[in-house]
C-alpha cells in the first residue's frame, strides 16, 4: 500500500479552480442528467411499451450496473493512457447510445441501449473523480468538489423540469432526446477545452491490478468513505426510482409536478453543498458529514414515520424528501473527495472500485422497488429510512474523525 500513497512530484494545474468546477460539474452531472430527466417520462414509456414496472426499473438499474462495472475498466485504463483519451471515448459511445435509446421500439431494445449509455458514463465520472486527486490534495480537492457540486446542483435542478416538459410536449423519446444533447455537449467541451491532467502516467503491469484494488478496499479510509456515499446514494436512487410512481401514480401530480418536486429536491441539495463548503473550512471533512447525518436521518425518519402512521399528503413525502437531499449535499462533494485521497499514484482504480460499489447497491435498490412497490408510499419510505439510518451510523461511528 505505501507504494500506493507516495506523493507525487506534481506540476502546477493546467486549469484554474473555477474551470476545473466548471468541467466537474459537467462530468459528473452528466450522471444526474442521465438519472434524474428520465424520471418523470418513466410511467410514460411504461405504457408505451407495453413493459411491467420492473422492466421499467430496469432501465435505470441495468444503466446503474454497468454504469459501476465499466468503471473497473475505464478507471485503469484512465491511469495508463490518460483522462482526456478515455473522456473521449467514453462520451462518444455515451452519445450513440443516447440516440439508441431515443430510437428504441420495445423494452428490451431501451434497456440494452441504457446499459450501453451506463458503460459511457463511467468513463465521464470515473476521470472526474480522478482528476481532482490529480490537481489538487485531500482538503482543497473537497473544496473545489463542492464547488462542483454546487454547479451540479444547479443542472439537478433544472434537468427534471426540462424531463417534465420534455415529457409532456414530446413524449417520452423527446425526454431521451434531451440526454442525447447533454452528452453531446459534454463531449464538445473535453475535445475543445479539458486538458490533460494526468501527471505520470501509471507503468504498473496490468498483472497487479487485482492485487491494488485489493490494497485499496482494505484501506480504511477508502472503506469508511466509500461506505458512507454508497449508503447515501441508496438514499438519493431509492428516491429516483420511485419517486414518479409515488408522486405521479400515489399522489395525482403530473410530470411537470414530479419534476417540479425533483427540482426542489435538488435545489435542497445544492443548498447542502452550499453549506458543505463552509463547514469543511470550520470542522473538517469528518466534522461536515457528522452534522450532515442528522438531516439524512431526519428525512428518512420522518417520511417512514409518515407512511406508518398512515399520512397521505404532498408536504409529508416533499419535506423529508428534501432534508434527505441537503444531507447528501455534505457527504458527495467530502466522500468523493475521501475516497481518493490516499492513492494519488491510483486515483483512477480507487474512483472506479469506489463506483463499482455504488452501483451494485443501486442496482439492489432496483430491483428490490421493482418488486416492492405496491401503490403506497411505504416501500420508498421504508427504504428510504433505512438508507438514512444507515448513512448516519456510518457518518457517525467509520469516517476517521482526523479527516
């Protein structure tokens, strides 16, 4: 492991702060915009197609798996070639796919092209994660991740009204259409403005990778932090995949509502990101998701609370809804950062064993809503609050508190 975590004889960063936002935002918002517009189009294409709810989760979990397994190939690939290469690769075939699943007419045919367009975006967040370890150390590269994130943020919040409009003026293949354009755009930006980042290229044999993603997954740090984002992020997919069916099928709103109610989601959580950035400053990493917990726990507390005592209201699903969402404003921008802390010789491997076990958790959740959901809010609220509990407990009892 300590060949691992030497430092590197670093150069000055090729890209100001700001930029380096900028282009975070958009790599890894692309994850956002891939997720989140299709929500509100989901009972659409449903219907269209004639498919049953668990095959229309399965266009979200089968993108979310290989979204995850992709990364073990593209985060080492990213460490030999370069970030800027595999970017381009990646969001070529994120682009064709996209057309794929705009031209799709059966289910099946929507669900391959989703699994091919996951493969594409890992490429995109795989090397946003990495490039941050390759510009900046530990505390400064959270800083600027937050900052990221708070531009995130701002695409979380207005890509599900774009979804719901795009729904409802163009059906759900115009919704599709909307992610086709975003990834074109990102891979505009890498061939026109991201430079490479990559200080020295990785020239470890090819032979040893099982043996670092093993040194990497015992190391405590990885594990305390990539634990506590994928716990949140069970959260954060429990709320994607279900939230059109309990909003739109449970509640009566329509697409422009669920997107509506999305968008405030995701302004809460630009809000926490927000906070984030001044609390890292005053308490740390460790300090920052601690108080971030609280309202992780809150939220998923309250909306179980909710669906147990029998509430069927907006206000008792929105509310919690959004606490959980300002929770997760803290531990993305400090776990992304965490978890890639240690490995500056192997940020790449770490981003993409890291994602590989978010996806496997949302792809679990997946499959387990599809199964669950029953025309209540309790199988979002149930799941929900076990995320929540599940987040704090990690928050509170693995994150190093020297962090």
């Amino acid at each position: 492991m300590s060949g691992l975590a030497k430092p590197l004889a670093r150069t000055p960063p090729p890209m100001s702060p700001p930029l380096a936002a900028f282009a975070l935002a958009l790599l890894m918002g692309l994850q956002s915009v891939t997720t989140d517009i299709i929500v509100p189009a989901l009972p659409m294409l449903t219907q269209a197609l004639g498919a049953r709810m668990a095959q229309a989760q399965l266009t979200m979990s089968v993108l979310i798996l290989t979204f995850g397994i992709t990364q073990m190939v593209w985060g080492p690939v990213a460490d030999r070639v370069g970030r800027r290469p595999v970017l381009l690769a990646g969001l070529a075939l994120y682009v064709v796919a996209s057309a794929g699943c705009v031209l799709a007419g059966s289910i099946g045919a929507l669900i391959a092209w989703r699994g091919v367009q996951g493969a594409g975006l890992a490429a995109a967040v795989v090397c946003a994660r990495a490039i941050v370890r390759d510009l900046y150390p530990p505390l400064a590269g959270a800083r600027v991740m937050a900052l990221a994130l708070s531009g995130l943020g701002v695409i979380a919040v207005v890509g599900p009204p774009l979804g719901g409009a795009a729904a409802a003026w163009l059906g759900w293949r115009g919704t599709l259409g909307v992610i086709a354009a975003a990834g074109a755009l990102a891979l505009g930006f890498v061939a026109w403005r991201l430079p490479e980042t990559l200080p020295a290229p990785s020239s470890a044999p090819i032979a040893v990778l099982p043996r670092t993603w093993w040194q990497i997954a015992r190391h405590p740090v990885f594990s305390a932090w990539t634990l506590l984002v994928a716990c949140s992020y069970g959260g954060v997919f429990t709320l994607l995949a279900a939230s059109s069916f309990v909003y739109i099928g449970v509640l009566g709103l329509s697409p422009q509502g669920q997107g509506a109610v999305l968008a405030m989601a995701s302004l809460s959580y630009l809000t926490g990101t927000l906070v984030c950035r001044r609390w890292i400053v005053h308490h740390g990493l460790a300090g920052a998701v601690r108080r971030g917990a609280w309202f992780s726990l809150a939220g998923g507390g309250l909306m179980a609370a909710g669906a147990a005592s029998g509430l069927h209201a907006l206000w008792s699903v929105l509310l919690p809804h959004g606490l959980f969402m300002f929770g997760h404003g803290m531990h993305q921008p400090c776990g992304q950062a965490g978890i890639v802390a240690p490995f500056p010789r192997a940020a790449g491997a770490a981003s993409a064993l890291a994602g590989l076990g978010l996806a496997l958790v949302a792809f679990a959740v997946g499959q387990w809503l599809g199964l669950a959901l029953d025309g209540t809010l309790r199988p979002m609220a149930y799941t929900l609050g076990f995320w929540a509990v599940a987040t704090a407990v990690v928050a509170w009892r693995r994150v190093p508190r020297d962090a």
